[in-house]
C-alpha cells in the first residue's frame, strides 16, 4: 500500500522542520559561543586567582588545612545550589505551593529540587498527572483566547462590510431611479441589518497573522508589566526581569533567576499572587502565541516545498466570499432539519485553515477528549469517515479523495486546535509547467 500525497508532503515537511531546526541551533551555538565563551574563562580565571591567592597567604604548608578548604568549598556550592543560605526557607507552604507550580507549568526552574528518596518518587506520580492537567489547562485556554480574537476580528469585519454595503446600497439607490423601485421607495433590498450567515460569513475566519499579531502584543504587554514589578521588588535590571519573563512564560526554566527567593519583601503577600498570577497568565499567552507562530512556520515550509516540489493541484480551494457583489447577491438558503442520527459533514481543510465562530460554539459542547479524538481519527483516515455510535450527532469532518492533504498526521494536538480556528493562506504561488 503506497504512500498518497499528503504523507508525502508531510513526511517532505518533516525532514525539512528537521533540517532547519539543525541548522537554526548550529547557528545558535555559534552565536552564544561568541557571546558568553570570553566570560565564562574570566570568571574561571578570577575564582582560580582568589583561590590561589587564599592558599598562599593563609595555608603556607598545611595539607590539612587545605583539605578543610575543600570541604567548605563543597558545602558552601550544595548549600547554595539548594538554596539555603541568604534566602527564605524552601520547603514552607509558600515554597512548596512555588514548587508544584514549577512543576504543573513544566517551568522546572531547578533552584528547588527534592532531596529524599521519598519526595523524588513523589515528583515522578505527582508531575505525570499535573503535567497532564498543565497541558490540558494550556490547551483550553489556547482555545478561548483564540475565539476570543476571531470573535473580536469577525465582528470588526462585518462592521466594516455593512459599511461598504451601505455605501453600495447608497450608490446604486442614486442611479436607479424611484419609478422603477419596489413600493414605499426602497430600490434594493435591505440586506444591512441581515444575519451573518445571510451574507456568507458562516465560514469567514480571521487571518493568522492578525491573531498572531494581537497575541504578541498581550504577551508583550504582560511580560512588560510583570517585568517592573519583577525589577523593583528583585532588585534586578529590568533587561535580566524581562529576560526572566521570558524563561519563565515560556516554561524553559534556567533557574538562573528565581523569584519570590529573598527572606523579605514588601507587601509579601500581595506580591505572592501578583507572581503568580503573572506566570499563569503569561504562560497561557506565550503558550497560544508559539502555537499560532508554529502555523506561520508551516506555512513557510509549505511555500519551500512547493517551490523545491511544484505540484499539480487537480482541484482549487474555493475562495471565502468576501467581495461586495458576491454577498449582495447572495441568495437565502433554507433551513435544514437535520436527524439526530445524520452525520453532519464538513470540508476537509488545509492545515493552515481555522474552523469558523459558528463550527466551534458547535463543536464545543462537547470535551476536549473527544475533539482529540477526533483529530487522531481524522489524522489516520483514509478516503472514508468511520460512523460514530458513541456520539451520533457530534458533526465529524470528511476526507475528500481530491484533497491533498488527507490523511496526512499534521493536524494532531494543539496546533490543530490552533489552526482549527484561523486562516492562514499560503501565498507562494511558484510558476508550475
């Protein structure tokens, strides 16, 4: 059995994604090398002098002496590592509750570690379930904060297609003349204050790029915010608070800074939930934002396959209906009484394409386990649609065997849901002969 085209395409973007990211961390290994290499031999030169210099004043001589030395030096480097001198206690109920949520977020900063054989089996049960809830939480919100957006830039757009409607309605009324009109003057037909779907907007999605967009700035506008509370209260610059927004929101964790690590603070409890408050919420949003980021990156890999591989599309994907005349003269279609047992289909989409306002408040009824087992199952059909007996009036996708794309397992996890919901065109068009 032979592969179609869409595994091919997405093993072809497979190999690619690998290729770039190989080559994108050799770059960076190169950059951060030129970077922090010169440092890090001069803090290693100023320790070994401090040291050297210790020796010489101070234990001319005494093997013993030195052996204390060492020791005390290795105390002091676990005591520090751990985090138990100049700084609050680490296992209280604050430092705990800091601790879990290091842990349900991925964060894992490090500067706060189990030390017995009993708090380490702890983490390995207690982090396979909160991890999971982690991600499912991340998931939900990418959800909301998406249709949140569409819903916002749906309606923006059809403020400003009524608009040009009315000024249409306008124009025309001006050069029909009134004798030759319906009665009580009107010349066209009102359709303004029409619904939504009356004026083929049932499938209109907003652009990635926007959300995209958006997206960026309540990130930047969180980590910016939380930055200055992190630079006044830590002591720290605000570049080393912004950077630390970063590493925190999106869940890498160096552990280089911490916060909430000093003994004292003002106004301690206050400032408890503005961090935390402050790392769940930047976390969803740095979380949404590389999901959508990750939809541009595909579509970048989409446009250098099809200049690499021109391939011969057999169908064109019809354009959403955007144009004046295309809704003006849009005709009613009636409404459809469908049974309960009736599978309600939908056109397969491009990975890039996000399902519409009105498909999603559908859709959402049900749980997010059921709509990821949707997409696993979509992900594995090929050219058929299996019958739900579980849920037989929960509308289920159709593959077509014209579509390109079928079959292909791109649409899995929370890209999917991401790119469920948008609309990203790939607007590489090379010359195909």
């Amino acid at each position: 059995m032979g592969c179609d085209g869409g595994f091919a395409e997405d093993n072809a973007r497979f190999v690619l994604l690998a290729f770039v990211l190989s080559a994108y961390m050799l770059v960076g290994a190169f950059i951060f090398q030129r970077l922090e290499s010169d440092l890090e031999l001069n803090q290693a030169a100023e320790f070994w002098k401090v040291y050297h210099a210790f020796r010489r004043h101070h234990m001319r001589g005494s093997s013993q002496a030195l052996q204390r030395l060492h020791e005390l030096l290795y105390a002091y480097g676990n005591a520090s590592a751990i985090g138990i001198i100049n700084k609050r206690r680490r296992w209280d109920f604050a430092g705990s509750f800091h601790f879990v949520g290091t842990i349900v977020s991925t964060i894992g900063y490090g500067s706060t570690a189990p030390q017995t054989s009993a708090g380490k089996a702890a983490v390995i049960v207690y982090g396979f379930f909160g991890c999971s809830g982690g991600i499912l939480f991340f998931n939900l919100f990418l959800e909301r904060i998406i249709t949140f957006l569409a819903w916002i830039l749906r309606s923006l757009h059809l403020r400003r297609l009524k608009r040009r409607l009315r000024q249409t309605t306008l124009a025309s009324s001006r050069r029909i003349p009134r004798s030759s009109g319906t009665k009580d003057g009107k010349t066209l037909p009102d359709i303004v204050d029409d619904d939504e779907d009356d004026i083929g907007l049932e499938h209109w999605k907003p652009s990635v790029y926007w959300v995209m967009l958006y997206l960026s700035l309540a990130s930047c506008a969180v980590a910016c915010t939380a930055a200055a509370l992190y630079a006044t209260l830590e002591d720290w610059d605000y570049l080393e608070a912004l950077y630390f927004c970063f590493v925190s929101f999106a869940t890498i964790g160096f552990g280089d800074y911490v916060s909430m690590q000093r003994p004292q603070y003002p106004y301690v409890h206050l400032y408890r939930f503005a961090n935390f408050m402050f790392l769940v919420i930047g976390c969803c949003c740095i979380y949404s934002l590389l999901n959508v980021t990750s939809i541009v990156i595909k579509q970048g890999l989409n446009c250098v396959i099809d200049k690499l591989n021109c391939r011969n599309r057999s169908i064109k994907l019809p354009r959403r209906r955007s144009s004046v005349s295309a809704i003006y003269y849009a005709k009613r279609r009636p409404a459809r009484l469908v049974s309960r047992d009736a599978v309600y289909t939908i056109p397969r989409r491009m990975s890039g394409e996000l399902i519409s306002m009105k498909e999603f408040l559908s859709a959402n009824k049900v749980s997010l386990a059921v709509m990821q087992k949707q997409l696993y199952e979509t992900a594995n059909m090929q050219y058929q649609v299996p019958a739900s007996p579980v849920l037989p009036s929960l509308p289920l996708p159709t593959i077509s065997p014209h579509h390109p794309h079928n079959g292909g397992p791109g649409l899995v996890g929370p890209l999917a849901i991401a790119s469920e919901k948008l609309e990203s065109s790939n607007t590489c068009k090379p010359n195909c002969r």
